[in-house]
C-alpha cells in the first residue's frame, strides 16, 4: 500500500471520529429538524472497512460510501474536521432542495422539474464547461440577471444540482477545485434597466424585496458553505458602475473568507463585458458561453442535459445490479 493510500485510510478514519461526534450531538436535538432528517441515513464508521457486508442496512446508502466522504477531505485538505462539517452542510443542502431521495442515490436531471431543465436549457445562465482553465479546472459561468423572486428556488436548485452533485464527481475538480465566472447578463436591453438590487432578487406580486433578498443570500451562502469541491479562483466581470457595487460586495459575502481571498475583479479591464472576458485569457480561461455580440450561447447547456439524461439512463440500470436488500444506492462513478 502505498503512501497515499494510507493517508486515505487515515484520513477516512479520522473523518469518521468526526463525524459521530456530529451524528450524536445533532441527533440529540429535535428530529424533526432538517439536519435530524439529513443524516438519518449516516453511519459513522462502518463502510470504511472495506467490507459492508454484514454492516447495518445503511451502510450501503449512497452517502456513506467512502468515495463520497473523501471528496470532502480534499476540499478540506485532509482536515478531519473542516470536512466532516462541510459534509454535513452539504447532506443538510441536498435535503432541503431535493429531499430524501438526494440521500440514498446520486442526483439525476431527471430530479429537476420541467420548468428547472427548461430555464437552465434555454437561459443559459449557469454553465459548466467542459473546457478547464490552463491548470486544469472545471470553469463555472453564472450570468447574473434579475428575476422574479419567484424564480430564486429554481436558480437555487440548479446550483445545487450541479456544484453539488455533477462537479462534486469528478475527482480532477475535488482536487484542484472550480473556477467561478460570475458576470452580468451581457444583453445591453438586460444591463440598461437592471440596478443592484434587481439583481439580487426582483420582488413583485406583493413580495418584500428586502425579505426575498435576505432569504436568497443566506440560502446561498448555505449552498457554498457545504460544497464538496473548492473554489480556487473567482473572477468578476461587472462594469465599474454605482450600481453594481452593491452586488460584487453581497457576492464576495456570499462566496466567503476562503473565496474572496482568491477573487479578483475585471471591472478596469474594458468598457464592455466581452472586453472583460478577454482579460481572463491572462489566467488560462480560453472558452467563453458568449458570441461577440454578447448574446449567451447555449448549445452547452442543451448538449449537457443530453448528455446528463443518457448517464443517468446508465446508472439506472446499473443501480438495479447494485442495490441492497433495503433498496438503497451504492454505486457511485467517482475514481
């Protein structure tokens, strides 16, 4: 066995001492919190063996294979504790927004309603790219555009879904981290009317936009909190206007401590957003979701949900030779 490997094993180990320190204390609180019900599956300790058989029932459940737990230590270095609270956070997420199923299996787009699949095929405003930056990092575009606060759980959920589930599989991305683009939407009819405070959350219908605002930046920030990967780079492309800077300030708040300190801003970079996307080259970015008109290409995004809805076609029938005898998932693609 050598060197990493043992570090693996050590760091499963300690990362399950962790743990149960966490499983008990929280599961001595009210069960019928979100956080009783996330890790009602969790058992600290008995997967990491090697063997599951004759381990309890949910053992075998998705989020107690082993594979899953060290996509935290590497987000966390390999510190035992950092990465068992930043797996809890993330089973707290993944409950909320998808429920009980995001706990026994790996998320399928099939997950996300119509209405989700079609606003993230045809907006374009979340992309993961296929392409890496010059060191080798999945890039993550965000084109941030005011909506409806009716709309901020289905952007929510969209996040969630591919920060949470389809980034934190590949194990290039758990070890080098993401690079984060965030930008306005590049549409001169969209950037013309929208202010600050649009951006982060457009109420109407009787809304509260200052509560709607609020809502959306504390479940955000929760959403990042629990990530399994890290973000090792953020880039923001906004114009040096008055009305963004309120925007940029809530966003680096939202990223945090760890993010922020690895943020840079294009804002002196040109007067236009493509200028600014230009600028990125310097830092090995070299794909861009925008034509040169500034309109969002989504030939990406409609290729990706093809190619997500022909995985999970896969893992289904492949779930069915995996299956324990309760019916949970263990079968994960990560390496």
């Amino acid at each position: 066995m050598c060197s990493s490997d043992l570090l693996i094993e050590q760091g499963l180990l300690d990362f399950d001492t962790e743990l149960a320190t966490i499983v008990d204390l929280e599961r001595s609180k009210s069960s019928s919190s979100i956080a009783s019900k996330a890790l009602r599956n969790v058992v600290a300790g008995s997967c990491n063996s090697g063997s599951a058989a004759g381990a309890t029932p949910n053992c075998c459940c998705y989020v107690n294979d082993p594979r899953v737990r060290l996509r935290f230590l590497r987000s966390e270095r390999f510190n035992p504790q950092k990465a068992a609270q930043r797996y809890f956070q993330s089973l707290s997420v993944l409950h909320e927004y998808f429920g009980d199923d995001a706990l026994k299996r790996q998320l399928y787009i099939s997950d996300l309603t119509t209405e989700e699949i079609r606003y993230l095929k045809n907006k374009g405003e979340f992309q993961l790219m296929n392409s890496t930056d010059s060191v080798g990092r999945r890039i993550y575009f965000v084109f941030f555009a005011a909506s409806h606060y009716s709309l901020l759980r289905i952007k929510r959920r969209i996040h969630v879904f591919l920060l949470h589930s389809v980034v934190a599989e590949d194990v290039v991305a758990q070890r080098k981290g993401i690079v984060f683009v965030g930008s306005p939407d590049p549409l001169p009819a969209s950037n013309s009317s929208a202010s600050s405070s649009q951006l982060m959350a457009s109420a109407g219908r009787g809304g509260n936009p200052a509560s709607e605002m609020d809502i959306h930046v504390k479940s955000f920030r929760e959403i990042i909190k629990g990530l399994p990967v890290n973000i090792s780079a953020t880039h923001l492309c906004f114009p040096n206007e008055q009305r963004f800077e309120a925007f940029v300030a809530v966003l680096l708040v939202v990223l945090g401590e760890d993010a922020r300190a690895r943020s840079i801003s294009h804002t002196n970079s040109g007067s236009s957003i493509m200028q600014m996307m230009y600028t990125l080259q310097n830092f090995g970015i070299f794909d861009f979701p925008l034509t040169h008109t500034g309109t969002i290409k989504t030939k990406n995004v409609k290729d990706f949900v093809k190619a997500r809805t022909a995985i999970d076609s896969f893992r289904r029938e492949r779930s069915k030779q995996t299956k324990s005898g309760t019916g949970t998932i263990a079968f994960t693609t990560d390496e």
